[in-house]
DNA sequence: GGGAAAAATTGATGTAGATTAAGCGTGCAC
DNA sequence: GTGCACGCTTAATCTACATCAATTTTTCCC
C-alpha cells in the first residue's frame, strides 16, 4: 500500500526509514466509491489526497449552473482544493470519484506538523507545487493558443488511457467545449486529417 | 532597495536580520531598458527575478507565429520561465520589460545555495508556488466558463492601474482574443451594459 | 434480462469572436 | 516641425464552436 507514495516521495527528495516511518503515520488510507464526494464546494477542505488506485476528478459550477472540470487525477497524483486546504477557507471545488478510488489522506494539522518534523517534506512540496503550476500555465497558453481538436488530440496524447476510463462528457468539459461537438470531432478526423 | 522584497518575504516567513542579510548577498541589483529582454525562448533560464520596480511581460510564440502573454509582472512579483530554471533546460518563454524596469534577480546556483542554507526558504517558495498555482487554476476555469467581456472586466478590477500601463494589444494577447476584438468591446459598454 | 436513465451521436440553426482591410491618431527619430 | 512606424478603431465577412432538439446507444439497477 505504501510502495506507491514512498516512489512518489524519492521522485523529489530522499527519506529514510525513520522518516519515512513518521510521516506514514500520518497517512490516513481511505475508499471512496464512485460518484461518491471528497470535498464539496462551499466547505473548509480538510485534506490533501495523494490517488493509490482509481479516478477522480476536480470541478467547480460556473456562474450558468454548469459543471466545470478542471483536473482529472489518477494513480499517484495529488489532489486537493488548494485553496481551501491552505488558507482554511470555504473552497469554490468539488472533488468526486469518478470510479471506486484508493487514496491516502493527509490532514492540514498533520500535514504543518509533518512539515516542521521532516523540513525535507517543504521542499517535496515546493517542487511539487512547481510542476503543477508548470502545467497549469501551459494549459492557459494552449486555451489562448489552439483549437479545440488541437487540444483534444494533446490530450489524448498525454493521457492515452483517459479516453477509455473518462466519460466523454467529462473530458468536453475538462476542454471547455460542448459534449456535442466533441463527437463531432472525433467523428470527423476519422476520415479526415 | 532591499525593503521591499524584505516585506515580501515577510509575507510567509520571518527572517532574523542576519538571515536576511545572508539573502541579500545573492541578490543582483540590475536595470532594463524598456523593450529590452531578460529571457530569450529557446536558451537556459538562468534567473528568478523580483520586480523592485516597472513591469514585464512573460510570452510564448505560438506554432502560428503569434506572441501570446501569459503573465504581467509589475512591481513585487517574483517572476521566471520556472520549467527552464527549475530543469535547467531550454525553456519556451521570452520575458521582456514594457517600461524601465529594476529587478532582483537570483541565480539557479545561488538559489540551491540559500535553500540549504535557510530552509525557511523552501517554505516561501512553496507557498509562493501554491499562490501562483491557485491562480492559473483560476484562470484555466475563466477559460473555460467566461465570455471575453467577462474576462477583461475580471482583468481591469483585477489589475485596475493595468489598464494604464499596459498596451491593449497586449491586453488582448493575455485575455486571448485579438486587439481588434478588445477594441470594439471597450467602444460596445460605454453606452450598452 | 428487461426497462429506465444517462451518455453519445446527428442535424439545423445561431453567435462570439477571428480575419482582412482600410483609415485614423500619436509618439518619437531626424 | 515633419515624416513615419505603430497602435487603436471601425466595418464587412467568415468560422469555430454553442445551442436546441431528436434519435440511438450504453449503462446500470431490481
């Protein structure tokens, strides 16, 4: 169980035993079933998830009513309202599993103790947090820059599996286009291009 | 000079008056013309830059051809192509200065130095990553759920001494819509909305 | 395994914003 | 001061994508 985050950890940092030791401890291991919630907007998010097995997705509702996704998190990728988690603060996301999913929680409270106990975790972190703004930016640049099809097919690209295990409604509005012409798409560059 | 990147560390952290000084001693003081470049796309990042005074813009040049901002610095803004300083790698951003502009800059190797020598500065750099994180997060969800008349009002309550300062082309270009586009909005809700 | 509900597809029409092109104002180099 | 490049505006046309509505396919539940 504890393989998977002990080599998400050694990506940016080395821990040893002891270490490793204090901050499982920490860990709270947690299933959610599908279309269950682990956060609902409007609340004071209590955890930051790291995804063992499983699918979530993290979304707000926009000022029309609509669901509005913004990350899809698999095996081995952090999760939380960031926002709310930090400041303590009601939170704008909801975060639902999208299949029966695995995680390991890590409370705001454990997370400043864990963060004082092993300085080596700030660090961890910050990179971390690098990379996730990193991506973010560069999807800014790609809704400023390309088409829809130009994004769909970067994110199939990124994300092979995806397609298969991600509703198609959900990644239309992971792209920020309709359901309906998301099918269009697809049906048209069979043949074509 | 040093007072006010001093108060902006002080947003996240509390540095004795030696510390600070060790800091200070890693920072370089240095001007640039308007126009002029501090990153080129293409080349290693060799810098993170403060921004004592005046304003810059962080683009990319798109496989169309066009320049597209992603970010405004103005004053008190740390600012970089963080995947090229990060990796050291080759990096796909230009960072230019729209008018007279004074930064702090910090080299990657004095960076790593100042980490492991106060670690209270990995706690800075990732809050200050989480903060910039949360707001690319926000932007993607404009993206995604906003008009462009929505988003440039989002912009100039946003930034309002912006609008001022900054040319509406390269308004335009952030908000990822064209300069003729912008126009005829700002012309439509003078009298319309 | 049959039936309801949700997801995906298909088609007709509507619209936000792009593109192209022309004219206008303004800062700045000589 | 004058010329000229460049940024801003206005207008006509075009297109990527949305909306609405109907049909088919898939999922899931007792």
């Amino acid at each position: 169980m504890y393989e998977r985050i002990k080599a998400n950890l050694n990506r940016h940092i080395k821990l040893d035993d002891e270490e490793f030791d204090v901050f499982r401890k920490k860990l709270v291991a947690e299933t959610y079933k599908k279309d269950s919630h682990l956060i609902q907007s409007g609340q004071i998010c209590k955890y930051t998830y790291f995804v063992h097995s499983g699918l979530l997705r993290l979304y707000d509702i926009n000022e029309k009513g609509l669901e509005k996704n913004t990350l899809f998190a698999v095996e081995e990728w952090w999760v939380s309202d960031l926002y709310s988690f930090h400041s303590q603060k009601p939170g704008n996301y909801f975060l639902q599993a999208l299949d029966d999913t695995e995680v390991l929680q890590l409370s705001k409270h454990a997370m400043e103790n864990l963060l004082l106990e092993i300085p080596k975790l700030e660090r961890f972190f910050r990179i971390l947090h690098i990379n996730a703004f990193i991506a973010q930016q560069e999807r800014v640049m790609h809704m400023i820059s390309k088409t829809a099809e130009e994004r769909y097919r970067d994110f199939i690209r990124k994300y092979p599996d995806a397609e298969l295990r991600i509703p198609q409604k959900q990644i239309a509005s992971y792209l920020g286009i309709t359901p309906e012409f998301l099918s269009r798409m697809k049906a048209g560059f069979k043949h074509g291009a």
